[in-house]
C-alpha cells in the first residue's frame, strides 16, 4: 500500500492506542506524523529505514512502529507490536523474579 502522511499517521494511532498509553500522547504524534514536511512513506522507499529521519517530535520508538507498518501493513505491525511488548512484560517479570529470590537468599 502507498501510505500518505495522513494514512500512517492514522494506522500508527491504531497500532499504538490499545495498548493502553496515554491518549493525549499518541494524537499529538499522530498529528507530527500527517503534519510532517517529509513525506514519510517515501523517505522510507528511499532509505530503507527511519533512522536517519529528522523531524522534530518522532522518536526512536515511533520511528520503530512506523518501519513495522510500512514493511508489514496495519494488521502484522500490530500483531509484532503487540508481541514485543509481552516479551519485554515477560523479561521483565523474570528479571522481577530473579531480583526477588536473589534478595530473599541473602536477606533470610
């Protein structure tokens, strides 16, 4: 699909919003995204990445979701999204974990 700012800016709120985050947060990127002087899906095409893109607003990590979207589509950029996060919530809890049985060895 040949994305406009306006439509990736669209899907990335769809992919980044159920996640439970901050409303406000993910409309003032969405509205970075379509308002952006890049035309994004293009400086893409061009450049295989987002990494070197300058606009003010855009991160790292919604850099990172929009790559998933434009090599992907909506719904596998969701479906990889979302499996990423419960991997970190996995990696997470066992470093929790981990942290709680390291700390009860040498407490008790």
């Amino acid at each position: 699909m040949e994305y406009t700012n306006k439509e990736l800016a669209e899907d990335y709120h769809k992919v980044v919003s159920q996640r439970g985050g901050g409303f406000k947060y993910c409309s003032d990127i969405k509205k970075k995204i379509s308002n952006s002087g890049v035309d994004i899906p293009s400086f893409y095409s061009e450049h295989k990445t987002l990494d070197v893109l300058k606009t003010k607003g855009i991160g790292v990590k919604t850099k990172k979701i929009l790559e998933l979207i434009l090599e992907n589509g909506l719904k596998r950029a969701r479906d990889l999204f979302y499996e990423e996060m419960i991997n970190e919530a996995r990696k997470s809890l066992r470093e929790e974990f981990r942290d709680d049985i390291y700390n009860r060895k040498y407490i008790d």
